[in-house]
C-alpha cells in the first residue's frame, strides 16, 4: 500500500499545474505517459546517495522510505552510500526521487550499469592478427623477460617510447591504478609491479581476473596459436581456453589484463593497482566504479586509467572524479568506439583526459569516437599487442587500448617531476603530433612530452 501511495503522490506532483492546453482526456494521457516514463529502471538495481546523515542516520531514514544501506562508496567518508529498494518492484528512480525529499540527503541518482566498449565497428580491421604477435622471442625489459613482439610493436616506435626511456633515463614512478576486468596476478610480465589490489564485484582483497574462469592450471604455452577469443581480440592461446573464453558471458575477458600490458610496456617500474569493477561479460555498476575511485585515491595512486565509458553523465562520478583530481591524481579515460562526434563520460569530464585510437599511420580510427569535448590527445590503438591471461599475449583494437598509452606516459612524467600536478602533466602530453582536426592535441609522442619538462635534454638529443 505504501508504494502504491509513493507512485500516486510521483503521479500527481507530475501532473499539476499543467496548463491548459494539455487538459482533456488527450493532454492528461500525454502527461501521464510522460509521467510514467520516468519510472524505468531495474528495480534490482539501487540507488547512489550523497547524505551528510552518516550510515546510521541515512538507514534511519530509509526504513521510513523503503530502502536499505547496502554499503558505503568513499572509501569511510561516510558521505556516499548505496541503497536499495526493500520493496520488490519498486523502481530506483522513484526511490531517487523520494529520497532528495529527505532532509539531510543532499543528494540521490539511480545506480547504473554499463559496458566496456565493445568491438570496433569496423571488424575487417581485426581479422588478421598483427605481425608481431608471432615474435616470442624474449627479450629483456626493464629486469623482466618479455616478449620482442610486444616491446618492439609499431606502436611503441610511432610514440617513440623507448627514445624517450632512454634520453631521459625514466621507467615510470607511482601507482597506476586501472579500473577495469581485473588482472591476471600470475603473468609473467606483470607480477614484479602488481599491487594486491581490489575486486568490487565480489568485495574481496585482490583484483584478479582469474576468479571470473575455471581453470585447474594455465595451458603450456608451446601448444599457443593465435585465436579469437572476443570480438576485438587475436590472443596466444591454446584451442581449449579460446573455446572457453569465446562463449556468451566472457566478451571482455582478459580486457584488463590487456590494458595492465600497455601501462606496463610505457611506463615498465611504475606499480599497477587492478580494481575489478567489470564481470568478464564486460558489464559493471556505476557504484563499484566510484568506489574504485576513492579506493585508488586513497591508496595513493597518483594516475588513474579508465578504459569505459558512460553516455549518460553522473553527479556523483563527477564528484568522485573531483575529488581524485582535488588530491592531484591524473585522471585518464577513452574516448569510445562508436566512431562518431559525441559526448561520453568521463572522458568529457572537468579534470579526464580524453584519449581517441589512431592507426599506425597517424589516421583516426575508423572506430574511434572524435571531438575535442573528449579527445585531449589520440594514442595508437589498432593491434597492439599486450599481455593476455594465462602468461600470453593478444593483439587488440579500440581506444579501451590507447587509453593506457597516456596513462603510462603520465608516469613517467611524474619520474622527471614527481611534484607536477594534472594540469601540468596534460599541457606536457599536449605535446603531441597534429593528426587533423577534432582529435584534441593530437597523437601522442612521449618524447615529445618529456622534452616539454627537461627541453635542454629534449635538444641533446
């Protein structure tokens, strides 16, 4: 009864003072349609809740308003709050609605959940797997045995990575936190940098991927082809887990641990913080996101790579993005792959840089969302090839991929200047090669942005 009360009270709100050209039995049922529109949602889903009530006095008012504390999302500043509906049926958005009415609730939004971009519109771009992803030769990089195709890809030359190691003696410094599918802790390449890290989908200690598979031991290696194992990605893998991992619920398996790779390969020393906050099917909760935030922040990351993105924008995502940026975290997000002109968050976000995918001609991908509302700079993002689960490698397409390029070399211009702050660090990576217009500053060229930090070692070389 009291719901049905809360849905009438909604109803009636929405409906009075409407002028009188909507009156009539046309006009009242175009309102109550609109009216009625507002109430989508999942009703399982909950509601995200800025309150100055504290835990205890926001569960106090929700036994009045129908709702539950399921956690708090700031890491213990007993601000932000997820809630969800004690009512079966009843819709996060009217709840949301409810609860701004509540004194001390400074604000409420509806939870959202959202998916790692998808495969590259154009999937003739991804049909045969890069060169170098057959070159296992190993090599040493930076104390680790990696393999040749991956240190030497075309994307680290074009951005003349290793010149710009070398020239100005830096491997990266500082925690880089990814908020992504999770890790695998296990990889070779990796494990030396690992953080513990977080996983927000099952709240537990440590971020790895691994727990998403059954998988009694990796498969050996000398039995590794390339094969498909989601839409955007060629992996190193044997037949057996490219079947298992190519089936409905595993569409961004490995996605993390593929962008982990491209962190690792800019910025080699730089410790990396796995924040699971995306299922291997690639979907992931608005809520999870933001505690993943303050988590990173918290825990003293000093970049953030966010390889997602929302169409809708968030009040709370930009509060959370202002708070990281507040504490001089560099904040770096991709653009997304639909190709087109549009806005999406965070990248569009106050404080994010924007990252767009180019190809190894310095051109636009065919993919790769464009506009200087969210493109600060573009990066490579067609075949690279990066670290994979199970001690392999893959090759991958889309900005989910460029994104980390940045993110990385945000690290090593914190191990020239580790006191720079965001604002500093964007006007370095600005220094970037023109690629056309609507691409921000243009493709990024490490070199090219530590020299705008030490220009008199930039011209010695």
């Amino acid at each position: 009864m009291r719901r049905r009360i809360w849905i009438l009270l909604f109803l009636s709100v929405a409906l009075w003072g409407q002028p009188a050209a909507a009156q009539g039995l046309g006009g009242f049922l175009s309102n109550l349609g609109q009216a009625l529109s507002t109430l989508t949602g999942n009703p399982s889903q909950g509601v995200i809740v800025r309150t100055t009530l504290g835990a205890a006095g926001l569960q106090s008012a929700c036994q009045q308003k129908g709702c539950t504390v399921v956690s708090n999302l700031d890491g213990g500043q007993n601000q932000v709050f997820l809630v969800r509906p004690t009512y079966k049926g009843l819709l996060p958005n009217l709840l949301a609605a409810v609860l701004r009415l509540v004194t001390g609730i400074l604000d409420a939004e509806p939870d959202q959940t959202l998916q790692i971009p998808t495969s590259p519109t154009n999937q003739a771009l991804a049909t045969t797997p890069p060169a170098g992803l057959w070159d296992t030769t190993p090599v040493n990089y930076y104390g680790t045995s990696a393999a040749d195709g991956y240190v030497n890809q075309p994307a680290a030359q074009i951005i003349r990575l290793s010149k710009a190691q070398n020239a100005f003696n830096v491997s990266g410094a500082g925690i880089v936190a990814d908020i992504d599918t999770g890790v695998d802790p296990n990889h070779p390449v990796l494990k030396s940098v690992l953080l513990k890290g977080y996983d927000f989908t099952r709240n537990q200690v440590g971020g790895s991927e691994m727990n998403d598979i059954s998988l009694s031991a990796p498969p050996p290696c000398n039995t590794c082809a390339a094969a498909y194992v989601n839409q955007h990605t060629a992996a190193m893998v044997d037949q057996h887990t490219a079947a298992m991992v190519d089936g409905n619920g595993y569409a961004a398996f490995g996605h993390g641990t593929m962008v982990a790779g491209v962190i690792h390969l800019a910025a080699p020393t730089a410790q990396i913080l796995p924040l699971k906050a995306f299922h291997p099917d690639g979907t992931g909760n608005l809520s999870d996101i933001l505690s993943a935030i303050y988590f990173a922040v918290q825990n003293n990351a000093s970049v953030i790579n966010m390889s997602f993105d929302l169409s809708a924008s968030s009040t709370e995502l930009n509060n959370a993005i202002n708070y990281a940026a507040g504490k001089n975290v560099i904040l770096v997000a991709s653009s997304g792959n639909d190709g087109q002109q549009e806005i999406v968050y965070p990248a569009a976000m106050r404080g994010v840089m924007g990252v767009a995918s180019t190809n190894n001609q310095d051109q636009r991908s065919s993919f790769s969302n464009y506009g200087n509302q969210v493109v600060w700079v573009a990066a490579p993002g067609e075949g690279v090839i990066t670290t994979y689960p199970f001690g392999t490698y893959a090759a991958g397409w889309g900005t989910s991929f460029s994104s980390p390029f940045v993110a990385g070399t945000a690290s090593l211009i914190l191990d020239m200047q580790p006191k720079d702050n965001p604002t500093v660090a964007a006007w370095a990576l600005a220094r970037a090669k023109w690629v056309g217009p609507n691409m921000g500053n243009g493709r990024l060229d490490v070199f090219g942005a530590l020299s705008f930090q030490n220009p008199v070692q930039g011209l010695l070389q």
